[in-house]
C-alpha cells in the first residue's frame, strides 16, 4: 500500500513540476547588505577595461580600507554596451552621446 501511495505522490511531483511555467509577475527581494563593500579603484577599471576578461583584486590594495574589509576580494569585469541591448537603452543613449563616450558596464562581483 505504501508503494502505491509514494507512487501517485511521485506522479503528482513530476506531472505538477512538469507543467510549471513564468509568465510575468513580480518577485520582491527584501534584505540588507551585511558585509562592508568596497569601490574599485579607477586604475583597476583601466586594467579590467584592456584585460577582456574578469580580474581579481582585494579591498586591502586600497588607501584607507577598513579593517573589516581586509580579507574581502572580488573579481571586476568592465564589458562594452555597444551592440547589446543595454547600449540601446534610450538614457544610456543619451548620456553616450552628451559625454561623447563610449557606454562601459562595470561589475564588481564579491567572493
């Protein structure tokens, strides 16, 4: 009896797991940053701008860091928002064309 019981539940789960689908709505995030951050240097955005790939670096190759930020790292990428959908956003358009520069992204990923 137990057999056939865990059976029709496993059905159940798969049948039910299988037909799920997004369409739309909202998910709301709720939370605090709990972990001081720090900002990339500009010399690290240069390097991270010619390296094409993610470079890692810690908050400690800062002046004046924290002493709770010492052992934080993160890896920083900077990525051209030419030719991607991002690039054709109408503010970030705008902005590009009233700097007379080309639109980077810049992201800072902490490990």
């Amino acid at each position: 009896m137990q057999g056939v019981i865990r059976k029709i539940l496993l059905t159940g789960i798969i049948v039910a797991g299988s037909s799920a689908h997004a369409n739309g709505g909202v998910i709301a995030f709720s939370g605090a940053v709990t972990e001081p951050t720090c900002s990339a240097a500009t010399q690290h955005i240069a390097t991270a701008r010619t390296g094409g790939s993610a470079q890692h670096y810690r908050c400690s190759e800062q002046a004046g860091v924290a002493a709770s930020q010492v052992a934080q790292s993160y890896a920083l990428s900077v990525t051209d928002l030419t030719g991607t959908p991002l690039g054709s956003d109408r503010l970030i358009v705008y902005f590009a064309n009233y700097l007379s520069a080309q639109p980077k992204l810049v992201t800072q990923v902490y490990d």
